[in-house]
C-alpha cells in the first residue's frame, strides 16, 4: 500500500486525529499543519495523518474511516472537525462529505 495523507481540519483536529492513530489497524505518524497544534492567528486548526500501513481486520478502513469521521461531525461535539480530505500518493483526493462506506473503500484500493 502506497501512504495515505489523511488532512483534519477544525477546533477538534487535533483530537480527532490522535483518536484515529490509536487504532491498531492503521500504522503511522500525525502532526500539525502549524507545527504547534493550537490555533494560529484565529485561523482553522488542521492536521495531517500520514497512514504507511493498514492491517486488515473485521470491519474495513472505509468502515472505520466513515464512522470516525461522522463521531466528529456531531454538532454537540466538543472536538467537531470540519473538514477531512484524504489523500493518495498519486496525488488523488477524496473529500469526506456525504460520502459512503463504499467509496472511501473504492477510493482506498490500488
């Protein structure tokens, strides 16, 4: 599998992005866009998960990816992430709205 950049925007990146590391399916590194992980100026904190290993397991990475990202969508959400675009070496983008488990899955094949 080629890497995946997975970039989370909103108050809640950095959350969010700290809770998707944490399972054990996926391997990788994040970091924030800024460097510091705070807000900068008043403008939309934004981080970047770099995926370099998926391990497959009961539910797929669509699966998982599409439930993680609607946790974070909820409007009582204290860490609420507004945007998330996933990102593939050759450059090739999805972005995480009103998509379903299907197409993040297509999108994530070779």
């Amino acid at each position: 599998m080629n890497d995946l950049r997975i970039i989370i925007e909103g108050d809640g990146a950095v959350a969010a992005t700290e809770d998707l590391m944490k399972d054990p399916d996926l391997s990788g590194a994040c970091e924030s866009i800024d460097g510091k992980g705070e807000r900068d100026g008043g403008g939309t904190l934004a981080t970047v998960a770099t995926i370099v290993g998926i391990i497959s397991g009961g539910m797929t990475i669509g699966e998982k990816l599409h439930k993680w990202h609607q946790k974070y969508q909820q409007p009582d959400s204290s860490a609420r992430i507004e945007k998330v675009l996933i990102e593939r070496a050759d450059g090739s983008r999805l972005l995480m709205k009103d998509v379903s488990v299907e197409q993040i899955d297509k999108f994530l094949k070779p």
